[in-house]
C-alpha cells in the first residue's frame, strides 16, 4: 500500500518504518528541513534498539524516503498517518493545535485533488479529536473520505519489537471501507493470531488513554505497597510474586520503584483526569495516582534524609541512571531530574553517569541540580570517593557490577537504590549497606 506519515517523532518514524518493512511504500514527511536531510543520510534522529537495521534496509530497499513535500506526500498515498506532537497545554488538555493544522492542509488537498483516502490520528488524542479532524477536512472538501484513531501502544527501547509483534491492533471508524484498508496494513504484524479490534472512534481514542492510565495506576498501587513493606517489614518482592501468579493480576508491571515517569504516563494520566472533570466526573483514583507518583519520585531524598539527618549536606552523592528508563536517551519526567534538584538544592555534590542520556538531562536538569553535578564517564569513575550512591535507572550495565567495587572505591559503601537491582543477601554479604524500595534495609 502507498503510506504517507506526517510527522516524525518517535511514532512516526518508528511506524513509518515498520510499515515500510512489511512492504510498503512509505513517505515520511516533516516541516523540519535539517531533520529530513539527515534521514535521507540514513541517519536515525532517535535512539531506540533495532530500529537502525529496518531503517537502512527499507531505504536500501527503496521503500522508505522523506520530505519537506506534504502535497506531493498526500497525491502518492491511500493512507496518512498524523503522528504529530499533542503536547500537554496550559490547563493539562493536550494541545491539538498541531493536528488541527495539519487537518486543515489536507482539507484542500482533498479538495486540489479528489481522491478516497483515509486519515488516520496515530497521535495520544482527546476522545473526539477524530470528529474534530474530519470536521476540518469537510471544512474545505466534499471529497470522500475517513478519519480513523488507530493508538498505538509502543514502549519507548522496545518499539520497533511492540510495533512488529502486537499484543492488539486498535482501530476507531464507522466506515467498512476504511476498516478493511486497515487490517490489510496490519495484516502482517498479527500473524500469530493477536486481534486487530474495530470499535467506533470515541472508544479507540479512550482506549489509549484508559491502557496507559491503568497501567500507572498498577505500578503506583504496587509503590503504594511497597510504602507499607518499609513500614511494616515486609518485602515487595515477595509480594509481588504472591500478586503477580494470579492471572486476573499478571505479572507485569508490578515492579516498585521510584515512580513512573516519560513522555506518557504522566501525561496522558493528566489528560484524561482532565477529560473526566470537563465532562463533570471527578476521576478520583487519577487524582491519588499523581499524588503519590509525585512523591514517590522523591522518596528516595526522604530516605537519604533519615539515614543521614543534618550531614547529608556536603556530601558527595553518586547518581547511577538518569534516563526515565532503559535503552532510551528520555529525560522527560525522569525520577532523577526531581531527585538531583532536591539534592541539589539540600547543597549535596553529585556525580553522575548515565550510557545515553547525560546530554539530554543537561538540557532538562534545573540549576540547583546542574550547579552542584559532575559527569562520570563510566559506571566505576562515579564511586570513586563518593560517600553514597542513588540509582535511578536501571541500566543492564548497573544490575551486575562485582559488589565488592562498591566496598572498594567509595568511601562509604552505602547504597540507595530506587530500582530494587540486588539481592538483599548478596548486598549483606558484600557488606553494604542496601537500601531500597519495599525491602527491609540490610546493614
Ligand atoms: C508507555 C506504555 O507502556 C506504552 O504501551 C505506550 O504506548 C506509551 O507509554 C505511550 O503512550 O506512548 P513508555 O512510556 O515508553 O510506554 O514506558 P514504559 O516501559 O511503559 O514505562 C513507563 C514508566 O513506568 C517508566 O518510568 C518505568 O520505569 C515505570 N515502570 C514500569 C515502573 O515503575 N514499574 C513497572 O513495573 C513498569
């Protein structure tokens, strides 16, 4: 099928790729000159495993090219895709003005060039967004045509795997035609026998929301938890497995932590407690699942604080993992962006390392957090001489360090780990003083 994908962030160019490499023709086209230029160089503008190989090989493969050109774009395909930024405006609503914009080009396209097409909204949008998108469309056209949601459900360092193998295909239209053009497009990726669910427009774009809400509410129920474990003694972990094996619970997603964070939980937990209150609901569980998502993010300072009482200012804290999670160069909402700004700001030194995301967190860190912050060029440089250490990520590289290191090159072998990576009983052995989230503190 010809394919044209405005926008290429993070959604669209991974689903532009992928859909070329199902065979394809796709166009990818963005307003940003230099951006294109570099695809066209064959250079991926984001970092996210395994999509490099799919990218160089449809472009070998002649499949997958980019443009400044939307008109051209909009002739040569059947379907297009508006993967464009929604981001989250003053009141918490996400800022549709881009996919309006755009709607409204295409609306006299659809007018200079009347041919069928459908218009599918790939971007996180506000139930009814599809109804706003094909209002602008017939604005200036009486060209047939459809606007469906189609969300997608990609994990940021694991996209190019969730988009060639999903667990479900999501499309929102009314129209047989269209729906029938969509499962032949995603015919491909559901091989195995995962469903491709047609439902109406409104319930496609509050499935997005409700997937993503739901699963911040199961990890910040899960901290909830682990808060409890501290108090009482008991262990996250072992909860978690006694949780997890019922079926009607599963197994993921349950990991405590230091909060969720990224470009999406929080925003879309926002957006559709947001929702709720415009249509007179109050989404009162959202409500706490913010709260405590906010100072989850910071309970780890809280710890620092009661182990250290006043000393904790002046001294020197190592910080391991900066990005939001994993496999990604993501700062956005990042547990480590509010924990350095309060260390920051308690007037501890850090030194911090992180293998993807030490250029993107020096545009995001506030000042109190960059003002008393060093860079470590490796995993090991950061112990050397600290007086503790907070991880904040967790990277594979942090999850099998030899334990002793820690004995050996900090000052104090004191642990603060937000992401639960070792076994209390090899931390005891180490003779390290572990703490974490929801286990009993060892040393
Ligand atoms: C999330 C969803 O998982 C995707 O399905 C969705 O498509 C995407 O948002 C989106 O809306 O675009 P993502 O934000 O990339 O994907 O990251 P996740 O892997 O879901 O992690 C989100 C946050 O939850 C991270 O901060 C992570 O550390 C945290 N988390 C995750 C936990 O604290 N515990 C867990 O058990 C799992």
């Amino acid at each position: 099928m010809k394919i044209g994908v405005i926008g290429t962030g993070y959604v669209g160019l991974v689903s532009g790729t992928c859909f070329a490499d199902s065979g394809n023709d796709v166009i990818c086209v963005d307003i940003d000159e230099k951006k294109v230029e570099k695809m066209r160089n064959g250079e991926v503008p984001i970092y996210e495993p395994g999509l490099n190989r799919v990218f160089d090989r449809s472009i070998r493969e002649k499949r997958l090219s980019f443009t400044t050109d939307l008109e051209d774009t909009f002739q040569k395909s059947d379907i297009i895709f508006l993967c464009l930024p929604t981001p989250p405006g003053a009141d918490g609503q996400a800022d549709l003005s881009f996919v309006l914009n755009v709607a409204d080009q295409l609306g006299d396209l659809f007018n200079k060039y009347p041919d069928y097409k459908v218009v599918v909204n790939k971007s996180t949008v506000p139930v009814g967004t599809a109804d706003k998108v094909r209002e602008k469309i017939a604005a200036k056209t009486d060209t047939e045509f459809d606007v469906v949601s189609n969300p997608e459900f990609l994990r940021e360092g694991a996209a190019v795997e969730d988009f060639m193998y999903p667990e479900r295909v999501v499309v929102g239209t009314r129209s047989e035609k269209a729906a029938k053009m969509m499962k032949t497009l995603y015919e491909p990726f559901v091989r195995s026998g995962n469903p491709i669910i047609i439902m109406d427009e409104r319930s496609s774009e509050l499935t997005k929301y409700a997937a993503n809400a739901m699963l911040a509410t199961k990890i910040t129920f899960m901290n909830e938890i682990a808060n409890i474990c501290e108090r009482v003694g008991a262990n996250v972990d072992n909860v978690r497995r006694g949780i997890g094996t019922d079926s009607r619970i599963g197994k993921r997603f349950l990991f405590a932590g230091i909060g969720y964070g990224g470009s999406c939980f929080p925003k879309d937990v926002q957006a559709i407690h947001h929702t709720a209150g415009q249509h007179g609901y109050d989404f009162k569980i959202l409500d706490s699942v913010m709260k405590v998502n906010e100072s989850q993010k910071v309970s780890i300072v809280e710890k620092m604080k009661k182990h250290y009482g006043d000393s904790l200012k002046g001294k020197t804290v190592g910080v391991w993992g900066l990005s939001f999670k994993p496999e990604t160069d993501d700062i956005r909402e990042a547990p480590s962006l509010y924990i350095t700004d309060a260390l920051g700001k308690l007037g501890v030194k850090m030194k911090a390392y992180d293998p993807e995301a030490i250029e993107t967190f020096k545009e995001a860190a506030t000042e109190d957090a960059l003002n008393n912050i060093e860079f470590a060029s490796d995993r090991d440089a950061v112990l050397d001489g600290v007086d503790a250490l907070v991880i904040c990520t967790e990277w594979n590289e942090f999850r099998r360090p030899d334990l002793e290191n820690f004995t050996k090159l900090m000052k104090e072998p004191v642990l603060f780990d937000g992401r639960n990576l070792y076994d209390l009983e090899r931390a005891e052995e180490a003779g390290i003083t572990y703490i974490s989230v929801g286990r009993p503190s060892v040393n």
